[in-house]
C-alpha cells in the first residue's frame, strides 16, 4: 500500500507525463550527478543549466543563466486562494481555489514530457526542531533541485518524519514553457499545497522559500499562534561576552543581508548570523518570543555585495566548503572564468560576458550582472554563523528592527512607545521600491512589517494577529530605522554598512536600560550624545537633520497611511486607528 507521498508523486506524474522519476536524496555525491548533468545538458530554456567556474577565485562554484524574462518574482501572477476572496484580502490577488486548480492543471498536463521529475522530499528549519516542518517539492529543473538542496534541509529524515502520516506541504513545480503570460504561482493554504509554473527564479521556484515559509507558514502561524516573518536572525556578542538577540525585517534588497552580517565597528563587539531573510517565531513557555531559521542557505543580491559592503559574505562565498555556491544572471569573467557584479570592483574585466551571454560593453552603459543576479550559498559556509543556528527550539528575541528606504520623513532610528505603538508603525512602514520584484522601482510603497507581497491572509488579520494572537508575557522592544535618508544634494546623509553597527549599540544600550531616550511625536529618539559616534566624520548639523522630525512631511506620511488603512474597511483593528489618530493629534 503506497503512503500519502507516494499516492500525491504518483497523481501528480500522472499529470505531468515526465519520462522519469528521481527521488532526491540531497547527499553530496548525488548533487555532484546532477550538477554534471547541468553541466552536460545542452540547453534550458535556451541556456546551458551549469558552467563550472574556477575554484581558484571561488570554490565549487557554478555559473547558471536564467531565461531573459525570468529574472525576478511575478507578484502580479502570484494568487492566495483562499475559498473566500476576503480571507485573502485586499493584499494578494485571488481565485477561488477549484478555478485556480483548473485553470494551471491544464499547463501542467504533460509539461514534463521527456523530461525527468525530480521528488524533493526537504524540512524547513533543523529536523529536530519541534517547529521545523516536513514537505515535499516536485520540480522538472536540475537548477532548482540543487538550488533547494542549498538552501534547505534535504533528505530521508523527511520521509521518516512524514511516515505514514498525510500531514506534509505539497509543492507542485514546473518550469513550463517559461512564457512569462502563462507563470502562475498558486497557493491553497488551506491544502498546505502551492502550484507553481513558468518560473526557475528563486522566489517563484524554491517553493520552500517565499512560497511555504511566509504565504503559507504565515496563515499556519496565525491559526496556531505562531509568526512566519520576513525577517532576519542575528545575535549581536557586547564586550562581556553577551550575546543578545534580534530580528530585522526590510523589503528585498534594502541591505537585510549585509545587517546580517555585519562586522560591528565597535571594539569588542561581533555579530552571529543565524538567517537573512525568515523567521519563524514562537512564544516560548517564558512568555518571550524565540525565533528559528527555516532555511539551511542564503539567496541574496549579488550586485553591490563586496569586500567593502559585505566581507562576511564574500568569504562566505569563497569557502565552498558545504554545498556547492551558485551564481544566477551575474557577467562572467572569460579571463579569470569568475562571476562579476556591479560593485564587486571598481574596474569591469575586459573580456567579459554579460548577464544574457553576450560581449559586455563598457561603453553600452548597459549593466554586465542583472540587477537582481543573485547567489545561493549554504549557510554553514558563514564565518559569522551563530553557535546557535542549529538550536531547536531557537534563540530568544530581545528586539525587533524595522527598516526601508526613505530619502526624507522616516528618522535614522527610533523606538515604539509600546509593542501596540510598534505594531501600528510596522504596520504602516513604507519604503521605496527596488529591482527585486518586477515593476516600477523607486516609488514608496506601503510594505507592512515587509510582508506585503508574502502575508499568505488578509493583512488586517494579521496585523490582529501581531496585537493579540500571541501569548507574549515579555515582548521585545521594537525599533525603526532608515539607513537611507538624503541631504539636501541628494545623497545618503548616513554612511551606511557597518557604521549601522553604531545605531544597534544604542538599542542593546535601551535593551539593557543603560540610556534614556527623547520623546516625539513618532516615537523615543536618541540624545546624539549617546550615540556611539567616535571616529567617524559626520557633522553634528547631519546627525540633527538624520534625527530630525518634519511635521510637513509627516502630514503627508499621514495621509499615505489613512489611504493605505481605507482598503482594509472594518476589517482593520480598532488599535491601529487609534494609534493613527494620536499621531494625527501630535502634529495639529
Ligand atoms: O527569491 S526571493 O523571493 O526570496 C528574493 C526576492 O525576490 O525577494
Ligand atoms: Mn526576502
């Protein structure tokens, strides 16, 4: 008698009409097979899936090329179908659930034909983690296989986890025809299953990713009392050896990682990483929040990560030591055969190819790497991976960071009055947007908790959900910060990078109750007199204007709000309102 994996691989081959069947085991002799086959396959979507680059630059490495229109997610053909449209809310597009299923059935039927289908059977979070869950990934693409084996934890503990059992979440995956018109990407949560076709990229593809850990993890969490955030993972060590906890969530592409990573510019301090991009939080039997890494890798940008922004990354990539690294949609060196980026130095190489295969030009004024090439890398190849990234139950959290780029209005840092306070300034962050989803970039989009393209249910739920479905005896504080404010000449008034190490010193001193802080009208600010600014050339007229609070700028942050707030009608809770209506009253 087949188990419910074998019964669903079984109908879902029926479906897709593949030649074969593999059932991946993610050791490391079998990804080596399957990145040979890359290697050797002669095209994908018209490229060759894996160029092997020289492991004298970076070690085991390999070059991947995405079809030209697939470089990025597709939230416009991203759909939660929830059987009713309003539990979807005004956030996510939506189709009722058996039209949904219909309609892509009809593209998976015999897209596999002649190709092989590949069973990833993948935990996300560490298999002994009582909060880690076990899935399954059915996916036609070598790059996606290895990908998932980077950046998740693959293998037989997942089939032993699942046993006979009917509870795992389903990943139906296809590269399709790769027509940007027919790329679908579906999720059901109320099956735990996403369907998704036409897309290799990460976040459309990986469905362990975006698509489980926050869409659907995050309606998990809200009907079990958990949080799946958009959130990064990082333990910050002080000079007597304690090591404090904290989260930070910033839309795609905002510098989370390189704060990940950062390597703090006071002595004595250091900081672990333990994620980059989610967080799955759970309120421990203290009443304090603890937060586990579903993942097991990094998918992060590539352009503008160097020696200088991200060291921490770079020897991250460099080491090769678990996994292999992949590098997607970057130039290619053909001197060196490396990947190259916008920003990884200053002079381009000469003979290089660009992010589609051709010569590059420096002359063209064109890019060599797609803005958003990006590199998968496993997490145990960190140098600054926390102790603690393997912890089953997760480290506790003693703070939480907000962030986006704003080049007026939002203060370089400030802290909620209350963790209600915070949700409300959470709730209504906006940030300008970037490449890493398709569509305009450089407009300020409202990006609640930066979670708007991945809260898997209707947004006014959860932000409920964030104000009372947690049984939090001890919440930590929440804080708000915007690294990217401009002077008057239209550049970064903030140096940026590891000199944000600084405005973290000032929230470990509030978390140990060591400074005070200045009351206004969006929250507790810092006296500059207790922000560690030693040895860096900032004038105090900058620090005032990056601290400063301008009631005509936040007259118009108001009104971006209240029109944000007016699609959620009744829905919205009544605290948030509230709280609307305070920060109104403190700038009449
Ligand atoms: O692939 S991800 O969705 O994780 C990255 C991104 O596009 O934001
Ligand atoms: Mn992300």
């Amino acid at each position: 008698m087949a188990n419910a994996i074998e019964r669903w691989v079984e109908e879902q081959a029926a479906l897709t009409k593949p030649d074969k069947i593999h059932w991946v085991q993610g050791t490391e002799d079998e990804i080596r097979r399957l990145i040979d086959i890359g290697i050797k396959e002669e095209k994908t979507g018209g490229n060759q899936t894996f160029r092997e680059l020289n492991p004298q630059v970076y070690a085991n490495s390999y070059y991947h090329r995405s079809h030209p229109t697939d470089v990025s997610r597709t939230e416009h053909l991203t759909f939660v179908c929830h059987p009713n449209k309003e539990d979807a809310g005004p956030n996510n597009n939506w189709m009722e659930p058996n039209e949904a299923k219909t309609m892509v059935s009809k593209l998976f039927d015999g897209c596999m034909k002649g190709r092989t289908l590949y069973v990833i059977p993948y935990m996300m979070g560490h298999p002994d983690s009582p909060y880690a869950k076990p899935c399954i990934q059915i996916t036609d693409s070598i790059y996606v296989v290895v990908s998932m084996c980077i950046m998740t934890r693959v293998g037989k503990k997942t089939l032993e986890r699942i046993g006979s059992s009917e509870k795992f979440v389903r990943g139906l995956h296809s590269i399709g025809d790769l027509d940007p018109e027919r790329r679908y990407i579906m999720h059901f949560p109320q099956e735990d299953l996403v369907m998704s076709i036409g897309s290799g990229y990460g976040g459309n593809a990986l469905l362990g990713k975006k698509c489980f850990s926050l869409r659907i993890a995050s309606n998990q969490g809200f009907k079990e009392g958990w949080l799946a955030e958009h959130m990064i993972i990082m333990g910050i060590e002080d000079k007597e050896g304690r090591i404090t906890y904290m989260l930070g969530a910033f839309p795609s592409a905002c510098g989370k990682t390189n704060l990940a990573m950062i390597d703090p510019v006071m002595e004595g301090y250091k900081v672990t990483t333990l994620g980059d991009d989610i967080a799955w939080i759970n309120v421990g039997a203290d009443g304090r929040l603890y937060a586990i890494n579903p993942e097991n890798g990094f998918f992060g940008v590539a352009p503008g990560t160097s020696d200088k922004t991200n060291y921490n990354m770079m020897r991250t990539l460099r080491a090769g030591k678990v996994y292999p690294t992949l590098f997607t949609n970057t130039g290619l060196d053909l001197d060196t055969n490396s990947p190259w980026w916008e920003g990884l130095s200053k002079e381009p190489p000469k003979n290089m190819l660009d992010w589609q295969g051709n010569m590059y030009d420096p002359a063209s004024g064109k890019v060599a790497a797609h803005p958003n090439a990006r590199f998968t890398v496993g997490a145990y190849n960190c140098p600054t991976l926390s102790k603690e990234f393997d912890n089953p139950q997760g480290v506790p959290i003693s703070g939480i960071i907000f962030g986006g780029r704003r080049s007026d209005t939002v203060p370089l840092v400030c802290e909620s009055f209350s963790w209600e306070h915070g949700v409300f300034k959470a709730s209504s962050l906006g940030s300008e947007t970037t490449t890493a989803a398709a569509g305009a970039v450089g407009v300020v989009r409202r990006d609640p908790m930066a979670m708007l393209p991945f809260c898997g249910y209707n947004m006014a739920d959860y932000f409920g959900h964030w104000l009372h479905g947690l049984k939090l005896k001890n919440p930590p504080r929440i804080f708000f910060v915007n690294w990217f404010k401009k002077d008057a000449q239209g550049n970064f008034a903030w140096p940026g990078f590891s000199d944000n190490s600084r405005i973290i010193k000032w929230m470990l001193d509030r978390i140990k109750g060591s400074v005070s802080a200045k009351e206004t009208p969006v929250g507790l600010m810092p006296n500059i007199s207790d922000l560690m600014l030693d040895g860096l050339d900032i004038s105090r007229d900058t620090m005032e204007k990056l601290l400063e609070i301008k009631p005509e700028e936040w007259k118009k942050e108001i009104a971006g709000i209240e029109e944000f707030y007016g699609q959620f009608g009744e829905r919205l809770p009544k605290e948030l309102l509230k709280h609307l209506a305070e920060l109104k009253e403190n700038f009449k």
